[in-house]
C-alpha cells in the first residue's frame, strides 16, 4: 500500500508542476504598472479586476500649472467593451505644456495606453482641442483632436523605456488638452521580436526593438470581441466581421478553447489567449473541387509607414494531420507559400503565429489586405484556408513619429514641397544646371549680338 500511496504522490505532484507550468506560461506580473483614472476623486476598479489610482494618488506623476479637472455620471455612448467605459467619465485639463512622469524599474517595452473622451466643462470646450502627445523619443499623436462626443478614442502603444518615461501634452496654440485615463505597464520580452519576415519577400527585417509601436488592429477571426478579462496582458481583440470583405465564402469554426494546445518554445498565452485560437474562418463549401477564392480582410492604415503584422493560427478543422495546406497573402503579395501547420506543431489543435513586416511602399490605397487560400494541385486533403486572429502595428517613420512628420522638437521632418530629400537634391542639381546653360546662352548670344553691332559699324564706315 505504501508503494501505490508513493505512486499516486507522484502522479499528484507530476500534475501539481504541469499546473504550476501552464499559469506560470499563461500569466505575467509586470514590473510596471501605472494605472491612473485622470481626473477622479476616487480609485475606479474595472469589471476586469483592474485598479486605477485616483487623479490625488498620482498628482507626484504630474506637472502641470493649472489643476483644471471635470467629471459627469454618465456618456451616451453603448459600447461593446463597457469594462473600460468608468474611464471616460473624469477627464484632466491641461490649458499649457504638462507632464506625466513614471519611474522604470526594468528597462524594457511598456504599453501606453491613452484614452480620450471629450467631457462637458464650463470653461473649455475638449471637442475643440488640439494637441499633441509625445514621449522623449516619439511623437504619439499631433495636432491630435478627439472630435465629437459620439465616441470614445482609445489608443494604445509599445514603447522602449529605461529609468523614466515621460509623456508630454503640448496644446496647441490657443487651445487645450486633456486626458481620461493613462496606462504604463510592463509587456513581457517575448511579445515582440528583433526580426521577422519582410514582405514583398527579401532577407529578414532586422532592428524591431529600436522601433516604437502604434496597435491599430486586433482582431479575433471567426469570434466574438475579447475583452481585457480573459486576455493575460489586458488586451481587447475585436470581432473580424466589419473587415471581411467576402463572408459569403467563408465559414466559422470554434472549439473549446480548453483544447487548444501551446507548443514548447512555440506560442504562449502572452502572444494570443486560446480563445483567439479557438476560433476561425475556414473557406466555405464551393460548388467545384478546385474552389478558386482566398478569404479576405481589409483593415485601414496610414501611409508612409511601414507595419509589423502577426498573424495566427491553429488548426481547429482539420481531422488528421498533413490535410491542410494553403498560402498567405499580404496586399497580393506572397508572405507564407504552402503553409503546412502540421509540419510546424506535428499536432492538431497547436497555437501558430508567424510575424511579417509590410514594406510602406506597397501600401497604396490606405489598406492593409490580408488573404488566405488553397495551395493549387493539392495530391491530399480537401482545398482549405485558415485565419484565427491578426494583429496590426505601425512602426515609426525616419521623423521619429507615429502620427506625421514633425519630430518631437516639434520641427517639421518631411520632404519639402512634397519632394523626398533625395529628389529635392536633384532638383536643385538639375535647377543648377539648367540655369548655368541659360547664362552661358544668353552670354554668348550679347556676345554675338555685340559682333553684329561692330559688323555693321564696320561695313558702315566703309560705305562711306
């Protein structure tokens, strides 16, 4: 008896460690974690267990000239991520240059995450403020304005930060700024890497960590929105319905996201939660056995950027191994070529991501097109594709910024009369040129021109 007891001890113990893996891989306690309700009298305490100090617990992070504060009870806004939305009903007023300063206590990428919504105050009108936002090194938002008050405006950054960041709201001239709510917090190493795969294809892009990060796009595909409860890192990841451009050939897949299985040294829940993979698109039911279609979703972007994208999948339908194959697309441009998932997890149900940098220069029309679609002359398996979530950053332009050309010295970075650098030197050569062979030709046409007036002196006096 005391064998089996010793036996059974060590299946407990065996499984307390699987355990003990599993939450160590699925959670993280940053070292940073500034969170601040601008504006409140009071703590605010989300749905998603998160707590913001009030606007007294952190007046050491700012400086400012004027305590300028306003509040409601309520917004008319209905909005489907409602945890967030006690945000919005403080604001803080900043009627000159302020400073939100936080100390860093382990250099690395942070979240800044910035919320805005502007509040009614009797002295200043915030749907009329512009102002822009920066850190040390990167322009976040310029001549920013939050506009009407039929939505809130979330934005959401990765930034590099050692010892202190610094966030800088500079109005401009004869207007305000304001603020609803800040967030700084740590984000673990792993989340984003040096180099990924460039598109159109070329070697790697390199250098990742020296860029800052604007998160335009999270989507789930094929799922309903996730909310920073469930997501590890308090992400939210929004329902891919508004960005697919042709639901008619796709079909929706889900599984219990308790199946989903993470790879050792492969995706985590930190990189996605397993309710992301849980869901899908697949193609749908085509009336011909080489069904000829990718499944497509479009998402805006700006240009003159380029864009880290991620994206993510998991083989949820297929129901053995080797069946699905197919190829990745970015704006038409080849990014994964017959994409065997079960060559790269040798399972079913194995968390995928794959990172990609899109070059600005094939961004033409203010889009981002991501397709999916069946490998042609497939020798096994039914024609399939697969998409469970994406993800959308904009990287840094050469001006430091991620909203326009004006470097955080607030000069102007950009091309000049909307020439690059490059061709306004050309310009110029070409202008140089151009004017010294006017001035050698009209030289020498006074000098033909003075020939003829001796000429004709000449043949004059011998006339006479």
């Amino acid at each position: 008896m005391g064998g089996d007891f010793r036996h059974f001890s060590s299946h407990v113990s065996l499984l307390l460690l699987f355990l003990l893996i599993v939450k160590s891989s699925s959670s993280f306690t940053p070292a940073d974690n500034y969170l601040i309700d601008c504006g409140s009298s009071d703590e605010t305490k989300l749905s998603d267990g998160r707590n913001f100090k009030s606007d007294q617990q952190s007046v050491a992070f700012l400086q400012t000239d004027e305590d300028i504060k306003t509040s409601v009870d309520s917004i008319p806004i209905t909005d489907s991520n409602a945890s967030t939305l006690p945000l919005y009903l403080t604001a803080r007023i900043f009627a000159g240059k302020s400073t939100y300063s936080f100390y860093i206590s382990r250099p690395g990428r942070h979240w800044i995450r910035l919320h805005f919504y502007p509040l009614n105050h009797p002295l200043y009108n915030l749907t009329n403020s512009v102002f822009s936002v920066t850190t040390d090194t990167t322009v976040l938002l310029h001549d920013f304005s939050a506009g009407d008050t039929s939505s809130i405006v979330f934005k959401e950054y990765l930034i590099y930060a050692a010892e202190k960041l610094s966030l800088y709201f500079k109005p401009h001239k004869g207007s305000t700024a304001f603020i609803n709510a800040v967030e700084i917090v740590s984000v673990p190493d792993e989340l984003v890497p040096d180099s990924a795969s460039s598109v159109p294809q070329a070697p790697d892009f390199k250098g990742l960590s020296s860029f800052s990060l604007e998160i335009l796009h999270r989507i789930n595909i094929g799922g309903d929105l996730i909310s920073p409860k469930i997501d590890p890192l308090s992400r939210t990841w929004l329902s891919d319905k508004p960005y697919n451009t042709f639901p008619e050939g796709s079909r929706n897949v889900t599984v219990d996201p308790s199946t989903i299985t993470y790879p050792d040294g492969g995706a985590t829940a930190l990189i996605a939660p397993n309710p992301v993979y849980a869901t899908a698109e697949e193609m749908a039911d085509a009336q011909t056995s080489q069904p000829n279609f990718n499944l497509s979703w479009r998402m805006s972007v700006d240009f003159g950027h380029d864009y880290f994208i991620r994206l993510h999948f998991c083989d949820i339908v297929s129901k053995s191994l080797n069946d699905l194959i197919f190829n990745v697309f970015i704006n038409k441009l080849s990014a994964i070529s017959a994409l065997d998932l079960s060559s790269l997890t040798s399972a079913l149900g194995t968390a995928y991501y794959a990172d990609f940098v899109l070059n600005a220069s094939t961004i033409t029309n203010g889009s981002i097109l991501v397709q999916v679609g069946p490998t042609p002359n497939l020798q096994s398996g039914k024609p399939n594709a697969i998409l469970n979530g994406l993800e959308i950053m904009k990287l840094n332009n050469a001006a430091g910024s991620l909203d326009g050309l004006f470097g955080v010295d607030g000069k102007y970075k950009g091309p000049i009369g909307g020439m690059s650098s490059k061709k306004l030197a050309i310009a110029g050569i070409g202008f140089v040129m151009a004017l010294t062979a006017f001035l050698g030709s009209l030289e020498l046409h006074l000098e033909q021109r003075r020939v003829n007036v001796e000429a004709d002196e000449y043949f004059r006096v011998k006339e006479e």
